[in-house]
C-alpha cells in the first residue's frame, strides 16, 4: 500500500527471519532494520515506537490498535457468515500473532446471534524454545507469539480452550495442504491442525472456521520446504485426512 501511494516504509524485524521475507518487502521500495535475535519481537517492536516517538514515522502498533480486532469482527466476520448456510459458527480457531484475528472472528460471530467458542492454537516446539522468526514457540512457525497483544490479553473470551500442536505436526498439515492447491505459510497447517482436534469435542455437523494467515513463498529457505520427511515426525497424510 505505501508503494502504491508513494510513502516512505521501514520494516523492523529480529534478525532470523526468513530471507524470502526480507527479499520481498526490499522489492517494493521499503527499508528493512533488523534487531538482535535475542531480543525477539519484543525487540523489533521496541525499535519501532523508539524511531515513531522521534517523529520519524508513523507505527502502527498492530499488537495493540483496536482497528486490528474492529477490521476482522466488522468485516472479516460479515463475509464468512455470508457464506455459511446456516449463518451459525460453532467454533473459531486461530493462533495468535496480534491476537486480531482471533478476538475479533469471536466477537463478530457472537455479533450475529452464535454460540462461538474460541479456540487457541499454540505450536509446541519438539526441539526448545526460541524468540526467533518472530515466534516465542517454535522458529518453525513464526508469527505465533507469546505475551505480545494487548489485544488479546485484554480480550474477553469466555470458554477459550488451548489446543497444543507439535511443530512438525504444524508442518505436516501444511505440506499437505499445499499439496492440494492452498499455497500457505506454517501458521495456517497449525490453524488447520487445531481446527481437526477441537472438532473432536463437537457434533459432527458443527461449523468450525479457521484462517490461512500467509502463503508459502516466504519460507522456501525454510524446514516447510525441508527434503527430510523424518524431521516432520509424522505422516502427513495420517496426520491431516
């Protein structure tokens, strides 16, 4: 969007992340800082109001906007019933970056008169943990943070449940679903992952919803693209069908 309406745009991130990711947003014009992998996400952020409280930019403090929530309970929310025959959603699923997603999903459902419960999606990382790649569980799936979003720790969400995914499950889900024409990033197999265990404990005609949050092309220097099946742990096809 800055490309497009000619605005200067600087992306901070901690070093570890994926060169695909740094590759693409250097191709639209903008400048990349990166932080020390050891302060994580909370380290990039930190950078990033420092330079907006000198008046050099403007920051747009995604873990903490209340537009983040308002855009996917407004919006988001809207499309997805429209789409539903029932126009009911017995469940939400989602791992938290943000947390914008996932809180505002809930409350846009529960707008239109459903009975949603929230479901959380953690990875847990099979080899300890790590704040790299922007991620406090697993540097195999990033984006999934821990105590990051206000957002989400100040949100109401009655009946959460935490759904726990090992990160080579994650990855399986995900191999798997860009096998079938969904080229997704690793948090959308730990979303889809956690959609199949918390359908467990509902009816089977309830209407689950989930969210593929990124696309493949940002990992390819990655373990999603990993020629080690044994890494994964796990057999796709048992794991995801």
């Amino acid at each position: 969007m800055c490309a497009q309406f000619g605005l200067r745009f600087t992306a901070v991130m901690p070093r570890g992340v994926s060169s695909e990711r740094i590759k693409m947003i250097r191709a639209f014009g903008a400048e990349v800082i990166l932080t020390p992998a050891e302060e994580g996400v909370g380290g990039a952020m930190a950078l990033a109001d420092e330079i907006a409280g000198r008046g050099e930019a403007f920051a747009s403090k995604q873990f903490e906007n209340p537009d983040n929530p308002a855009a996917h309970r407004y919006q988001t929310a809207a499309e997805i019933i429209a789409q539903v025959p029932s126009r009911s959603v017995d469940a939400v699923v989602s791992g938290v970056g943000t947390g914008g997603t996932l809180v505002g999903l809930y409350q846009g459902f529960c707008d239109f008169g459903c009975n949603t419960r929230p479901v959380l999606a953690r990875p847990v990382c099979s080899d300890g943990l790590y704040e790299l790649e922007c991620s406090s569980f697993s540097k195999k799936i990033p984006g999934v943070v821990e105590s990051a979003s206000a957002i989400f720790r100040d949100a109401h969400l009655p009946g959460l449940r935490q759904v726990d995914v090992k990160d080579s499950v994650a990855l399986a889900c995900c191999r798997q679903l860009i096998r079938r024409g969904f080229p997704v990033g690793p948090s959308s197999g730990l979303n889809f992952a956690a959609a199949l265990e918390a359908a467990r404990d509902l009816p089977p005609d309830s209407t689950i919803v989930t969210v593929f949050p990124d696309r493949m092309e940002r990992y390819f220097s990655t373990p999603l693209f990993s020629d080690s099946v044994e890494e994964l742990e796990c057999d796709p096809a048992q794991t995801c069908c």
